[in-house]
C-alpha cells in the first residue's frame, strides 16, 4: 500500500515540476503543501501592508495535489500573471487571496 502512496506522490511531483517549468518564464510557481496546492510568485504588499515593496508570497487555491488540480492551478497561474501586467495594480482582490 504504501509503494503504491510512493509511486503516485512522485507522479504528482514531477507533474509539479513539469508545470513549474512550463510557467518558469512567468516567475510563478506551483508548490505542493501537504495534500494542497498553491501559487507562490513576487507580488505587491496586500492592502493595509507595513510593506511597500513587492515580495515573495502564497496563494493558496484550496486545491487537493492530484492531475486536475495541478491542471487547474497552472491555468490559474497563467491567468494571474496577466492579471498584474494587464490591469493596473489597485489593490483589489487577486485571485481572492486579499480579502
């Protein structure tokens, strides 16, 4: 039982990696947390930061770490980076991770 937990964690890491490298040129990343999944890329301070720089931060998606999820949160990727180089940075909800 666990060889087969092994054989398909590691399925589900290079499929990671293999998004990870698709997106490279985005500088935005997918990263596995226990049995999640999240973005993790340089952004702008959430409104009401001390902060008054961009810096390294994690959104999480609620997403469970399988194919449809790794899936899903690399599309949702693609669509965040087009967010910040499409509409000016406001402050508004990104991806609802600044509520």
């Amino acid at each position: 039982m666990s060889d087969t937990l092994t054989k398909h964690q590691e399925r589900i890491s290079k499929m990671i990696a293999e998004a990870n490298a698709r997106l490279k040129s985005l500088k935005i990343t997918i990263v596995q947390r226990g049995d999640r999944l999240s973005l993790q890329a340089t952004l702008p301070p959430k409104p009401n930061s001390d902060k008054d720089k961009w810096y390294q931060q994690r959104i999480s998606l609620e997403l469970r770490a399988n194919i449809d999820g790794i899936r899903f949160a690399e599309a949702k990727a693609r669509k965040s980076v087009g967010y910040f180089w499409q509409v000016p940075l406001t402050g508004k909800h990104i991806l609802g991770a600044y509520k």
